[in-house]
C-alpha cells in the first residue's frame, strides 16, 4: 500500500540517518516510491548500497549514500559535505536502537556514551543543519524514530530507555517552534518491530500476547503521521503507552521489568 506524501512539501531530497535495513529501508522504499530524491546513511556499506539499488531501479529516483558511523565526532561535516546543495525538505532519523545492554553502575560509560552520542548528539546535529533551512524556507518535515522504552525506565537498558525519554520530550519543543513555520514534527514511538537489528540482538518476538510490528507498516504509518505531532505511537501500542503514564510508577516499572526479562537476553554489547 502506498503512503500519500505530499513531495512539493517534502522534496525535493530527503535525508534518512539510519535508512539502510528494517524500518529505514522501508521508509527510503516509501518516500521513493512518492518521488522523493534519497541521501541513506548507515555504517554497514553492503546492505546501504543494496537498499540504494532497489529504489533507484523500481522508483527511478535519485539516491546518494554515505557509509558513516553517526557516533563519529566528524559525522555531521560528512554529512554537510554529501548534502551540499542539496535542498532537503524531509529528514527521517531513524538509526539509535540500543547497543548496549548492562547494569549502569559497573558499565562501561564510554559504551554508554555512544547509546547518549547516536539518540542526542547526532539527532541534534542533523536537526540544526537541515531543520534551520526549512525554517527559512518555511515547508519541511523533521521524523524521529521514539521508543516505547522512552515511556519509563528499565534494568540494562537505563540510558536508552533515558535518551528516548529525551528525544520525545525534545519533539515536543521542537514542534511547538517549528510550527509556526510550516515545518512538521512528530516523533513516532515505535514498540516491538520485526528489524534485522532486533534479530541480531536476540529479541524474542515470539512472546504469546506480545505485539510486533513489521517494518514496511510502521514506516507507512509514520509517514502518514507527519502532520499529526508531536509525538505518534505505532498502531498496537496505544495500550502500552498509555499504561505506562501512569502515576504509580513502582508498581509499572517492577510490573514491565518482570515481562521484559522474557524478550531480551539480560546484556547485550554490539
Ligand atoms: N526494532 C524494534 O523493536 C524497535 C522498538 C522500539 C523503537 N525502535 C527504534 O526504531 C529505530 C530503528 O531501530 P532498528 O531496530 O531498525 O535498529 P537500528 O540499529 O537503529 O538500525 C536502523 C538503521 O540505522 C543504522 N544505524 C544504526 N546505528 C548507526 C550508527 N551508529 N551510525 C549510522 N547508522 C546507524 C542501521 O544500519 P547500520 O547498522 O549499517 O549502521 C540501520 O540502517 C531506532 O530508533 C530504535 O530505537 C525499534
């Protein structure tokens, strides 16, 4: 099914921080698929290069790459250079799934630091450079990838759970600004979802009862979620969400600590 996006708002280019594999494959597939050029950056060139392909041979649009680590101090002046001249009404940050799972007081803070350099640092940066000209041209649309993590802390997973915690609160500043430009905002809050990255991680997605998303839907219904920020959660996950604003959080957080001992293996290190 295709998503309607109105590319006069949101073309010519649009920039996907994390648009190589799963959700940002899907999301380059889309925004192709509605004649929007594509800049994709992942780390990993292979599956970059091969997602690149196939939009450019069944959308015939443009698509430049750039293999770069988002964490790496000198990201952003990569991506600047990729990008010069090009104008870009859409960016779509997508990349920052955990990459560290441990207790947070004998972790590794340099381990930590990149979970806090990829979901902060790197998604502030690439907001600034391409949300300042949408601002002077007054159309754009800035799309972050939220967690449902983000709605409450979690054993192993602190500081991710802490980032999107931040980046959603962040969206809501954000949009309250951009607004007054004719520049959308939202956040989506994704919950389970069926990526390569989960699988490599070792997420159980076969819990009974446990919703999980595909890929190609979420990124459909992000896309379609566009004008309705600030922040979006991903269909099936309504319950979750609002379940986890509630106010007696000893009882949430003891509650979701024992159910997410069953999805993930109890540390991870990529
Ligand atoms: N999957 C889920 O169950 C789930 C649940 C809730 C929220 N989310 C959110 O959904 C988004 C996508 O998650 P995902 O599961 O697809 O995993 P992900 O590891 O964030 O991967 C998504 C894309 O980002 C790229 N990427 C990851 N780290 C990068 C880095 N340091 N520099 C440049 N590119 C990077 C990946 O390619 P490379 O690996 O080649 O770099 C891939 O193209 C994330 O924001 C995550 O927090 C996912």
């Amino acid at each position: 099914m295709s998503t309607p996006i109105d590319s006069t708002k949101y073309g010519p280019w649009a920039v996907i921080a994390g648009g190589s594999e799963g959700v940002g494959a899907s999301f380059a597939d889309q925004l192709a698929a509605a004649g929007l050029n594509l800049v994709l950056l992942a780390r990993k060139p292979g599956p970059l290069e091969e997602t690149a392909e196939s939009v450019r041979r069944t959308h015939g649009v443009e698509v430049r790459t750039l293999s770069v680590d988002l964490t790496d101090p000198d990201a952003i002046k990569q991506i600047a250079e990729v990008t010069e001249g090009l104008e870009v009404g859409l960016l779509v940050f997508n990349a920052g799934a955990n990459t560290y799972g441990h207790e947070f007081v004998t972790g590794d803070l340099e381990k930590f630091g990149k979970v806090i350099d990829l979901n902060i640092t790197a998604q502030l940066e690439l907001v600034q450079l391409f949300g300042a000209p949408m601002k002077e041209r007054r159309r754009g649309g800035i799309l972050l990838v939220g967690s449902l993590a983000g709605f409450m802390g979690s054993a192993q997973i602190s500081i991710y759970a802490a980032v999107k915690a931040f980046c959603r609160v962040f969206a809501e500043g954000l949009w309250l600004e951009m607004r007054d430009y004719d520049v959308d905002v939202v956040e989506f809050v994704l919950g389970v979802t069926r990526t390569p990255a989960m699988a490599r991680a070792g997420l159980n997605f076969d819990i009974p009862g446990m919703h999980v998303s595909e890929p190609e839907d979420v990124a459909r219904q992000a896309i379609a979620a566009l004008t309705s920020g600030p922040v979006q959660i991903a269909e099936g996950n309504e319950k979750a969400v609002s379940i986890r604003s509630g106010i007696d959080r000893h009882k949430l957080v003891l509650g979701a600590h024992e159910a997410s001992k069953k999805m993930l293996p109890p540390s991870h290190d990529d």
